[in-house]
C-alpha cells in the first residue's frame, strides 16, 4: 500500500512540473489582445430597447441620419466634396470610380433624407438642425449642376449615372417643397437635361430598368417628354419579373439579396404615382392611365408583404443577417419597411411602436459607434466594421450612403403616433423570449 501511494506521489509532482513547464511556455496575453478584448465586450450593448421612448428613439434617429449625411451634403454645399471624400474601392483603383462616385453620394444620401428635410421648420432643436440641413442641401444641389463648381458632377460618361440620377430623382419626388421647388428654374432645368442626357446609354438587365422608368416617370409629372417605350418596358418587366409572395426576381432569375428593398418595391411605386400623377398624363390614353392606377395599388399591396419580411428579418438583438450581394449597403435593408411606415401602411398586425422599436435597434448598433466611419466622419467599406473584402466590384465610398434610407420614417412629425406610441417587441424578438407572436402566411397576390 505504501508503495502504491509513493507510486502516486511521483505521478503528481511529475504533472505539477509538466504544467509548470507549459505555464512558463505559453505566450502571454498582449495588450493589443486585451484591447481588442476590451473593445469587443464595450460594444455588447445591453440596452433594453424597450424602455425607451418615441421622443429619445426619434433623437437617436435624428442623430445616427445627420452623422451619415453631413460629410456628404456640408462638403458639396462648400464645394469641397470632390476634394475631401475619399473614394474606398476594393480594388483600391480610385479611376473610373471617381466620376462616378459623388453622383451616387449625393444621389443616395438625399433619396433617405429628402422626407425629414421635407417637415416646416420649428424652433426645437431637431428644427434647428433640419433647416441648417436643408439649406446646405440647396446649395448642394445648386453647385452639383454648376459647370463652374469644382464639384460640377458627371451624368454624361458611363453608365452608373442612370442608377444614381434615380435616387436623385426619388429624393425630389420624396421632398418637392423642400428640394425641388426651391432650386430655381435654372438649376431645375440642369437637372432635367441632366436626366434626359441619360437616354443615350443602357445599363443592365435587371433592377436598371426601374431606375430609367423612375426618371422618366420624374420627366412626366414635370410636363417634359418621357419616352413612352422605356416607361412601358420598366411597368412590364417588374410585373413580369415578379416572383410571388412579395418578392421580385432581379432579372430573369431569382436572386436571394435585399434588391427588393434598395430598388424594386419603393422605386416602383414611386415610378408608377408619378406616372398617374404626372402633368403630362391627361394627354394619355384614359386606358393607360387606369391600367397604371391598378398597376400602382397592387404593387403597394406587394411591398406591405415585403415590408413583413423585413420586420422579421430583425433578430431580437437588432442585428440581421448579411447576405446576397451588396451588404456594404448596411440599413437601406430595410428601405421597403421604412417607406411602408412612412406612408403609414402597415398592417394592422404590426404596430408602429415594434417597427419604431426594431429599427432603433438596428439604427443603434450600426451607427451609434464609429466602427463603419473613418477618422473624418466617411463611410466605409464593410457591413460592421471596415471589411473592404466584402465590397462587390462596383461599390465604392459613395455608393455606401443607400444606408440613409431606413430613416424614411423622420419624414413623419415628432408628434406622429409612429413616434408616440409605447415601444413594442418585434416579431423575432417575441419568438426567442417565448412570447406569442403572429403566425406567418402566403399571400397570391
């Protein structure tokens, strides 16, 4: 027995000095791992998003909307944006980007912001903000056109412009009073050349087509001459590439990605209210007119089932997946849920206070950090972070200000029960806590 126990013993101090051994080998903890340690447990945030009110969601929004745009809008209204926006590209080539950028910048920026600017002014402090805003908009908008401005931007070489004179185009149709009819008849005449020089190219076969039929529908409702053939092919081939359930196929075939909220659903609505709408209609056909009408409020029943989606799509921690291309596109996820909000069409099954509630969330933890800003405020190349691996070959640093386009709902007032009413729990964040929430459903239409 005694001899057993020595046995033992020895066993012991043999794994004692082994783990000494190991102790002394293994490398220590360094100080960037610790700060990157640091950093990563800072960023879990633990707010309980439900306990905040409509009035701290709404400053939070303003906040998050007014950090993405100023870089954009205060640099061009100074005529140095060409000057002090980087031009981020996956390839690192700054050449053709760069005359192709700013456009997408100013472009996307605005097709997000236009229905906040569009609110009267007051004396709050959002007020305040919104009309300095809306005053270096304007000018923004003025030097964009002016050949004389360093800032005079490009629609006339390649074919990206047609993209991005689209969300141009959709800013206008979002804020009339506060971005269009304020210009001037000289620099709105710019605009509509600029427009109308796009005629002379074609992009892809795909979602482009709704960004030709959107313009054109934007020269229609001015009491210019569209061309009749580009609204035709844009109405049809979103009704036929239509997949069912809300969702759209980019093309002939189905692509998994969130074009249905960046393009198809809002960009095809607001093609088809101008062309109802437009100052050149009553010279149409009674018949195109009424097919148009039809054509409208189905595909507004069509982005209400998308909208769904969307709200689903939040997880119960405000973060959602990163799929199919174009993430770099950060929130404008969510531009179908947002626009559906702000027209005030969500169904009766999802309240104001859980979109208001899902999309602060969101808001919050992609934008309340600085981990998808450069040093000087810029966008950049990522999803969460700077992930410039993840950026499709046609993103660059302008294309990345889409992310405007989930603040759509600023566009309601403060005292809108979008933002009064009591904070709710979206759809995932019911299911995981094991909270009865809606079953979901298909709709044929």
């Amino acid at each position: 027995m005694l001899a057993f126990n020595d046995y033992i013993m020895k066993k012991r101090n043999i794994l004692v000095a082994v783990c000494a051994i190991f102790a002394f080998s293994l490398p220590a903890l360094s100080a960037t791992d610790e700060n990157a340690e640091v950093a990563a447990a800072k960023s879990k945030k633990t707010v309980d998003y439900q306990k905040s009110t409509g009035a701290q969601d709404r400053e939070v929004w303003v906040n998050c909307l007014w950090k993405i745009s100023y870089p954009v809008i205060h640099n061009l209204a100074n005529n140095t944006l060409v000057k002090n926006m980087p031009v981020e590209t996956v390839s690192g080539e700054r050449k053709p980007f760069d005359e192709m950028t700013y456009l997408e910048a100013l472009g996307r920026t605005l097709a997000g912001l236009a229905p906040w600017l569009e609110l009267p002014d007051d004396n709050t402090k959002e007020g305040k903000l919104r009309k300095q805003m809306r005053e270096e908009t304007l000018m923004a908008l003025k030097n964009a056109v002016d050949p004389k401005s360093p800032d005079f931007i490009n629609f006339t070489k390649h074919a990206q412009p047609i993209v991005d004179a689209a969300y141009l185009v959709h800013a206008f149709l979002r804020a009339p009073k506060a971005l269009w009819e304020p210009l001037g008849k000289e620099t709105q005449q710019r605009y509509l050349e600029s427009f109308k020089c796009l005629r002379n190219r074609t992009g892809a076969y795909n979602n482009w087509l709704i960004f030709t039929g959107l313009t054109e529908a934007f020269l229609l409702q001015q009491g210019e001459e569209a061309e009749p053939f580009r609204l035709k092919v844009a109405n049809n081939k979103a009704k036929e590439w239509y997949a069912g359930d809300g969702w759209y196929k980019d093309g002939p075939l189905f692509s998994m990605d969130n074009y249905n909220s960046y393009v198809f659903h809002p960009m095809y609505v607001a093609m088809l209210e101008a062309m109802v709408g437009g100052k050149n209609v009553k010279d149409a056909a009674d018949k195109d007119v009424s097919s148009n009408s039809a054509d409208l409020e189905l595909a507004k029943k069509r982005m209400v089932r998308h909208a769904e989606f969307c709200e689903r799509q939040i997880g119960p921690d405000g973060t959602y997946p990163a799929f199919g291309r174009s993430v770099t596109y950060r929130t404008a996820a969510f531009q179908s849920l947002a626009d559906v909000a702000l027209r005030g069409m969500l169904p009766d099954f999802i309240s104001e206070g859980q979109v208001r509630s899902a999309l602060t969330a969101v808001h919050r933890n992609m934008y309340e950090g600085d981990q998808n800003f450069d040093q000087n405020g810029w966008l950049v190349l990522g999803f969460n972070g700077h992930q410039p691996e993840i950026a499709d070959d046609y993103t660059s640093t302008g294309s990345l200000y889409m992310a405007t386009l989930s603040f759509l709902p600023l566009g309601l007032p403060a005292d809108h029960s979008f933002w009064t009413s009591e904070p709710q729990k979206w759809t995932s964040k019911k299911a995981w806590e094991g909270n009865h929430f809606r079953k979901d459903y298909k709709v044929k239409y």
